[in-house]
C-alpha cells in the first residue's frame, strides 16, 4: 500500500470493508489517543457510552495489554458484562480487534460486520490499512497542515457525527 495514500482514502477503504462499523483509537498515551474515529451506528456509540461499556469491553481489555490480531469469537469467555450480546442487537455480531504498539503509544481498534466472520484475506487487508494509519499519525506535526486539518475534522466527523 502507498505511504503517500492519504488518510481520508484509507478510512474510506475501511469504510467498506466495515458494514457495521470500526472504532480506531490512534497512539493511545495514559488513557487519550490522539486521534479517535468511529463509525459504528450511532445509537450503539450512544448506549455504549451511557451505559460505561468501555470499562468491561473485551476488546478494549484485550488491545490495551497485547498487541497483534483477535478475532471476537475469541473473547467471547472472557465477556462478564455480555457486551458482545448487546452489540449484535445494533447489528454488530463478528470483527475483530487489532492492537499496536510504536514507541511510547498504543494503537487499539476494533473493525465489525453483522453477516459473517472476517476472512483472513479481509483481517489481512484492514490490518495493512491499521498499520499505515498508526505510521502516518506517529508524528502529527510532521504531516502536511491540509492532512493534519483533514484528521481533526474526520475525527470530530465520524465519531460526533457532527
């Protein structure tokens, strides 16, 4: 994949190999990333944050204490709080969940569908997409001023909706 693609066409890809929706949280230090994107549906985004659910977030849980590539299926055990049972009624069942380490900063993002499990192919593909998105935003100073603009307005886009 080209390093020069920019971050817009990158999140657009992950647009649609993501029918249910990705949350991807970028260079994550103590407890705030430095960029957030999500697109789950909205009234999920809404019911997950009333109700704390990233507290007892498998996939939360599991990308802030390894790194590499988990499938949800696989985390289903360690789900006390049934998270994964209440994001399939907002059409959420399978994905994945992918976790980084560069430097001093965690990447963690969890990619979702509703019909199938990814393939391999597919976890491939958005985990290229993932770790290009993690190299390119290491040093947010050092990317162009129209690029930068473009990351906090896609931020503040795809996870406000605004």
């Amino acid at each position: 994949m080209d390093e020069n693609t920019k971050i817009s066409r990158l999140l657009g890809q992950l647009d649609d190999l993501c029918p249910s929706g990705y949350a991807i949280a970028l260079h994550i230090r103590y407890t705030t990333p430095t960029f957030l994107f999500q697109t789950y549906p909205k009234d999920w985004m809404e019911y997950y944050s009333q109700n704390g659910l990233v507290l007892h977030d498998p996939t939360v849980r599991w990308g802030l204490t390894n790194t590499g590539t988990r499938y949800w299926h696989a985390l289903r055990d360690d789900d006390a709080m049934g998270v994964f049972e209440k994001a399939e009624k907002f059409g959420m069942r399978y994905g994945f969940v992918r976790a980084l380490m560069n430097g001093k900063s965690r990447t963690v993002a969890s990619f979702a569908r509703g019909d199938r499990d990814y393939s391999d192919d597919e976890v491939a593909q958005i985990s290229e997409i993932l770790d290009l998105l993690d190299r390119k935003t290491a040093d947010p100073e050092a990317l162009p001023a129209d690029e930068r603009a473009e990351l906090k307005r896609l931020s503040i886009n795809l996870t406000h909706g605004a």
